[in-house]
C-alpha cells in the first residue's frame, strides 16, 4: 500500500506540474507578452552605408526620425518604446502624442539628447542634412542606425527586418513581410496572366510645380506597379524625374495616380484631353503615405493600387 500511495502521489504532482505550465503558456499567450530573450544580445547590424552598428541590449526607448520608421516600430508592438518622432508622424494614432523633435533633415539635437533614448532610428534619404547631428549623438553614446532608403519591395522587407533585428521583435518582422507578401500573391492570382502588352500603363504624378514629377525605374513606387501587374509609363526614365507637360501627354498612360491635390484639376487640363487615362476616366487620388511609406502599410497601399489599376477585375 505504501508504494500505490507513493505512485499516486508522484502520478498527481506530474499531473499538476503539467496544468501549471499550461496554465503559464495561455496566461502568457492570451494575456501577458512573453518577456524578450535577454540572450539576442549583444548584436552587430550593417548601417545604410555598410558601416557595422553594436546593439548591446534591447533598446527602451527609441527616437524616430522618419515616418516609416515610426509605423515599424508600432506594428513591431514596441511604440511604448517611442519617446521621440518627427513633425510628420501621424500614424498610428498614438505617435502623434509622442514629443516632436523635428524631421529626419533637420532635427532638434538638443532635444533629442534631452530624451535620452537608447537608440535613434534614422533614414539614408536624409543623406548629408542629418549627419552633423547624427554625429553628435553618438558621441554622447547614443546608438544610432541609419535604414535603407527602398528601391524595391525586397529592400523595403530588408528595413523591416532589420529594425525588428536591433529591437528584438524579429518574429514579428518576419510576420509582416509575409503579410505583404501573401497580398502580393493575392493580386497576381487576379492580375497575374494578364499578357504584358495588355498590362496597364500608369502615370504617378507626385508633383506638379514647377515641372511635373513622377517615378521611374529603379524606384521603390516602380516596383509596386510591377508587383501588381502594371507597367509604369515612365519606364525609360530612372529614379525621380521631372516632365513637361508635353512629355507627359506624350507618354499617354492608360491610369494615373495622384498623390497630392484633386483628380479634377488632372482631368480638366488643357491639350490632355486626348489622354486615355483622361478620356477613360481613369485619374485617382490616393493616399501618398500607402505609396510611399515602405512600412507595414505597404500590404493596404499595394491593394488600394491594385483595386484602382485594374478597377474592373476587381469589381468582377
């Protein structure tokens, strides 16, 4: 009899030990987030110029110096993180209530040394304006890293990954990539056999005084018409390039996109009215933060894009 006592006792303390865990796994799914692995560091990244950074150990607090920059770190769940952001952070919601320290080209350094962040999240677009300033933190032993500025989605996935890298949150990058990723293949199981001389022509417009600007190859906006299934009008141009009116008439796309001011300005402009984009009706405003943001928005912006390009498929 002692040893049956003994089997049971040992038979229920495995069987409580078990609903313990299980009891600690669903609290710390449902209700906790589970605490980040301190092992992750140290780390060494590559900075936008190829220079190596070394995270030492999860950031807890962060300046931002770009939008995109700041709608990664949020959907990374790590906004709380977030003490600084710039003048132009509107998204989500909760950034417009973090301290503004000015914009990536010409931020508050004094300010931003007062926030004493762990790590400034900066953007290679601002190229040179920033650099004096960025110079200045890390010489006050501030972590600074500076993210690509995207030619493509596949680089665009690169800063988001990155990022969730230096902050510890490199599941959840991973997860938004695929996200984008399936709603890319989501487009082309509508867009994808449309042959290539059928696939849509599209005139971005980002600008119109003084010249008109629009993006060519080798751009980041190029890549999303390619992703899905348009060709961009502008094609034989690279990079972000002005047009005359008359050149842009010439190109005569089949769509056009705006991302600033009314579609109806575009469409009652003189000598454009034999444009097929103009007399099919086809000129949209859409959200430029969709189109140019290469965050986790990128998912809504490519189907937005989509939708508008092809608006017939969509509707069948």
């Amino acid at each position: 009899m002692p040893i049956v006592r003994s089997l049971m006792f040992v038979f229920l303390l495995l069987l409580l030990t078990a609903c313990g865990n299980e009891e600690i796994e669903n609290r710390q799914t449902k209700d906790e987030p589970v605490a980040s692995d301190s092992s992750h560091y140290p780390i060494e990244v590559e900075d936008a110029d190829g220079s190596a950074v070394e995270i030492t150990e999860e950031p807890a607090s962060i300046v931002s110096l770009m939008p995109s920059n700041t709608e990664i770190v949020f959907a990374l769940d790590k906004g709380d993180a977030l003490v600084g952001v710039t003048d132009f952070d509107d998204y989500p919601e909760e950034a417009e209530e973090i301290e503004a320290v000015g914009s990536g080209l010409g931020f508050d350094v004094e300010r931003v040394l007062a926030l004493e962040p762990d790590l400034v999240l900066d953007h290679a677009s601002s190229g040179d304006a920033a650099s004096e300033g960025l110079e200045q933190l890390e010489s006050a032993g501030i972590d600074v890293l500076t993210v690509a500025d995207p030619r493509s989605l596949d680089e665009a996935y690169g800063v988001i990954e990155d990022v969730g890298t230096v902050i510890n949150r490199e599941a959840e990058a991973e997860g938004i990539v695929r996200d984008i990723e399936s709603e890319i293949d989501a487009i082309q199981a509508v867009t994808g056999d449309i042959p290539e001389e059928e696939q849509k022509r599209v005139w971005i417009e980002v600008s119109e005084d003084p010249d008109l600007y629009t993006t060519g190859s080798d751009t980041f906006m190029d890549d999303m018409l390619m992703a899905v299934g348009a060709r961009n009008a502008a094609e034989d141009s690279e990079g972000w390039v002005a047009y005359t009116e008359e050149d842009a008439v010439a190109l005569d796309p089949d769509v056009i996109i705006t991302t600033y001011g009314d579609e109806d300005r575009i469409m009652e402009r003189e000598g454009w009215q034999e444009v097929t984009a103009i007399r099919d009706e086809a000129v949209y405003r859409l959200d430029d933060d969709l189109l140019s943001r290469p965050g986790p928005r990128l998912k809504e912006g490519l189907g937005t894009l989509a939708a508008h390009i092809y608006e017939e498929e969509w509707e069948n």
